[in-house]
C-alpha cells in the first residue's frame, strides 16, 4: 500500500516585539513608571505564543514574574508555537 503524503510547515520567523508597560502608573504622574501596583501591560503576543520572563537581562527566562517592593528590570519576550523567541 501507498503511504499517506504527509504536509509539513517549517516557521523560522522571530515573532513582533511586545509592548510592554504598566498595569497602571499609580505615581505622581502616570509616565513615572512609580507605581503600587507592578502588574504589567503586555500588547502584541502572538495567537498561540507564551509569554516568558527575565530579571537577569536575559540570562535566564521564567513562565512568570512578580515585582518586588523597590526597582524592578525585567525583559519580557514571547515564544511562538515553533519555538521561536522574539
């Protein structure tokens, strides 16, 4: 018997950059990135990507982050379903 052809799709492409900023910039003014509350603000993820975090600029990644009291870096990329990261 003949095999059943079998489709394929090869993605090599990095996805967009994300937006990301304040849940809410509850300083004096709301461009102080001050804030009580340091949920963050995330805009151009990818249907079907994850979201991944890093407070070491890039060393290492996470499947979450939560702000501490005082500064707080973090880098924050998606990971398409191909396993590309932006």
């Amino acid at each position: 018997p003949a095999s059943t052809p079998l489709t394929t799709v090869v993605d090599t492409t990095v996805p967009d950059t994300l937006k990301v900023g304040l849940e809410q910039d509850t300083g004096r003014s709301d461009t102080d990135l001050i804030t009580q509350d340091g949920q963050l603000h995330i805009e151009g993820q990818e249907s079907g990507s994850t979201l991944e975090y890093s407070i070491d600029n890039g060393k290492t990644w996470t499947n979450s982050f939560v702000p501490k009291a005082g500064e707080n870096t973090v880098s924050v990329r998606q990971v398409d379903a191909a396993g590309n990261p932006s």
